[in-house]
C-alpha cells in the first residue's frame, strides 16, 4: 500500500502545475497593449447586459478549460469576446497573478494587439457591450482613487483553543483589499481589473 501511495505522489506531483489551493474559479485574461498615433493604450470591454457583473469594465477573458494555459485561455477567450485572431496578439509575458479568500484565482497575460487586430475588433454581443482603449499616459498621470475594506475573522465560538494548545484571545491573520478606482469618458476602471492595469503602469520605466 505504501509503494502504491508513493507511486500515485509521484505521478501526480510529478507533472503538476502548481495552481491556488482548493481554487474554485481559475480564470485569465489578457491585458492587451495597442500602439495608438498618441502613446501605448489599454484596450478594455464593458460586459454586456445579459452576463454576471454587466455593465462593468473589464480586460477579455474567461474560465480556463481543463489543460489550458493562462495565455490560452486569454488569447481563445479574447477572439471569441473581440474577434481579435490570436495570432495578432504578441504574448509579452504574465503579470503577477490575483487570488482572493473566496478560492478565486485571476491569471493575467500581458499582451501586444497588431494593427490588423485592433483592426479587427468586434465586439460579440453576446458577452460585450462595447471595448474602448485608455492611454497608458492617462494611468500614469492620474492617481486612482483608492478605497479599502478589512477582511475580518469570524471564529465559531465553539473553536477548541485548548486542545490545539492555543490562547482564547489567538490573533487571527486578517486582511485588506485595496479597490483603486479610475474614471475616463464615463467608463469606471476599478477592482481588480484596476489593480492589474496598476501593476502594468509601475513597470513602465
């Protein structure tokens, strides 16, 4: 038996990708850059109203599939909310990734969109209502307004202090969520669609 569980250890670990434990939702999304006449842009979409969150602001993206990677995922899903081919999209890498307390992990890939993709671009109904770019000169010159709530402990009473060999009054960790928020034509970019855009603006220079 003990064989047999070190066989099944290593054939699962041996080739495993590590992801974030117990992840309920693992999605990607693509960040994509576009070279305006006036500077580098962001290109967003605001989420249709027949889909969850409509109305919001939002990079392209989806629920990974089974097998997937992250820039899979991005560039299927950026073709089928965009039309964009995903061969007019030059992967530049993977932005550090999100995770919340609710098993929620949110990979981002960063990449370049061709002239002939933004060219391309046509938003499906379905899932889009419109996709507008940003200067990056915007987000750099700009300080989000920054907003942050507490994530608090909520301990059942019952918890066996004692028999785990911990005082009653135990500091359990807690946490901040930071949501910046930036407003451009009437658009609200903000929450973790924000904290990406945030992350891309820093490694400018």
């Amino acid at each position: 038996a003990m064989r047999e569980e070190l066989t099944n250890l290593r054939r699962f670990y041996g080739d495993h990708v590590p992801t974030l434990l117990e992840a309920r939702h693992e999605y990607a999304v693509l960040c994509p850059l576009v070279e305006r006449p006036d500077g580098l842009h962001l290109l967003f979409e605001v989420r249709s109203a027949g889909v969850s969150q409509s109305g919001e602001t939002c990079f392209p993206g989806g629920q990974m599939e089974p097998g997937e990677t992250p820039a899979d995922c991005a560039l299927r899903e950026t073709e089928e909310e965009l039309a964009i081919p995903r061969q007019e999209v030059e992967v530049l890498g993977r932005p550090d990734f999100i995770c919340n307390q609710a098993g929620f992990l949110m990979q981002p890939v960063l990449g370049l969109v061709s002239a002939a993709g933004f060219a391309a671009v046509a938003p499906s109904p379905a899932e889009v209502g419109e996709a507008f770019t940003v200067p990056l000169a915007f987000f750099r010159e700009t300080a989000p307004e920054q907003y942050v709530y507490a994530l608090q402990p909520d301990v059942p009473g019952d918890f066996p202090y004692e028999t785990v060999g911990i005082p009653a009054d135990y500091r359990w960790a807690r946490g901040r969520v930071e949501v910046p928020i930036w407003y451009w034509q009437g658009h609200a970019v903000w929450g973790m669609t924000a904290r990406l855009t945030q992350d891309i603006i820093r490694h400018l220079e």
